[in-house]
C-alpha cells in the first residue's frame, strides 16, 4: 500500500508494508500517537552565519520555523550540515525557534553557513 503526499513543494511517495498474518493493528496506538494528517512537519534552510571560536570550536545559529509556531516545545528537531566536518546538535528549543550549535572538526577557526533542518512534532 502507499500513499502520494507533497511537502513543501515536494512530491514524496510514503510506503507502507507489512507482513501478511502479521497482527498489525493501525488502531493500536490510535491514543498515543496523532494521526498524520495531524502532525505538523516543517523545513528551513538557514541562511545565517556564525564563525567558531577556533581551533575545534563551535558557534551557534538561530533556526526560525515558518508559519505557524509549533503548540509545545514537544517536536524533535534533525539538522545536516551543508558540508562535512562538522557535528551539529539542537538546544534550546522554543515553539518558534531552535539553537543550532554547530561543532568544527577544522584544524583552525572556520565559518559555519549551511544547513538543512527538519522538525517533526511528537
């Protein structure tokens, strides 16, 4: 079975498998978890900056989510760097914005300026 869904812009194919005489219930986890329909996904490309400390160092920017802010801070947050060598991790999220810190593996003070990051609420 899948299903054909658009996502800021993008057409994504979702497929959905399981095994047959599986007992997979879609109906399990009706009260723990919403449907999709009703999760709010969102995307941004940050177009800030921010240079490291130095040697090894790291440096932090802002992400702003797009329309409407998220309910809670309950949503989890994925980011990839632009380029390698570098290790991001998010802090301080609010229903509007997350921390980016972004962690340099350059032997020497480098700029940090592109990223691509994804929030999925809980």
């Amino acid at each position: 079975m899948y299903r054909i869904l658009t996502f800021a812009g993008t057409l994504v194919l979702v497929m959905l498998a399981f095994a047959v005489g599986s007992n997979w219930n879609p109906r399990l986890n009706a009260q723990t978890e919403p449907p999709l329909a009703t999760q709010v996904i969102k995307d941004v490309h940050p177009t800030t900056s921010c240079t490291t400390t130095g040697s090894f160092g790291h440096c932090t920017i802002t992400v702003t989510w797009p329309g409407t802010a998220f309910s809670d801070t309950n949503y989890t947050v994925v980011c990839t760097p632009g380029a390698f060598n570098w290790l991001l991790y998010v802090t301080n999220k609010t229903t509007t914005t997350a921390n980016v810190n972004a962690q340099s593996f350059y032997g020497s003070q480098a700029t940090f300026d592109s990223a691509n990051c994804v929030a999925v609420h809980d």
